[in-house]
C-alpha cells in the first residue's frame, strides 16, 4: 500500500513541476511562478503545489520574493490547489 501512495505521490510532483509557469512582469527582472495539484487531501496537494514552485524557482537560478501564496478548491473526491511566488533574478 505504501508503494502505491509513494508513485501517487511522485506523479503528482512530476505533473506540478511540469505545470509550473512563469508569468513574466513588464519591466522588471521578476516572475510569478506557479503550479497546480490535484490529490487526494487538500495538505498534499497544497505541500506538492508548494513543493513545485520552490523546485522552479531553484531550477530557474532565481531568488524567492516576498510570501507564497496557497489556493485550494476541496471537491467531494479531489483537492486542488495552486501555490504562487514571486522570484526575482
């Protein structure tokens, strides 16, 4: 059972860092980086939409700006959320 959460887990990781995207702002050297997830209970896709924007922004060479912000929709069967931050180069 443990292995079935852990692959959940990591597909779910995966799919964030793929939809993280960059939302450049006009004039300034910042983006607003972002990802969505989808899981089971709201504390996992919030930590792993979290999770994802901190990779991206590590990944990016970029420096984290000012707090995250955290979104979630609870539905009857998934949660999702979004995470966001601004990162500055």
């Amino acid at each position: 059972m443990n292995s079935i959460r852990l692959m959940a887990v990591c597909a779910a990781l995966a799919g964030a860092a793929a939809m993280s995207v960059p939302a450049h702002a006009a004039g300034h050297k910042c983006s607003k980086v972002s990802s969505t997830v989808t899981m089971i209970t709201p504390i996992g896709a919030s930590l792993a939409a979290q999770a994802s924007v901190s990779t991206s922004i590590i990944a990016k060479g970029l420096k984290s700006s000012g707090g995250m912000k955290t979104k979630c929709d609870d539905n009857i069967l998934l949660s999702t959320c979004t995470a966001s931050q601004k990162a500055c180069k």
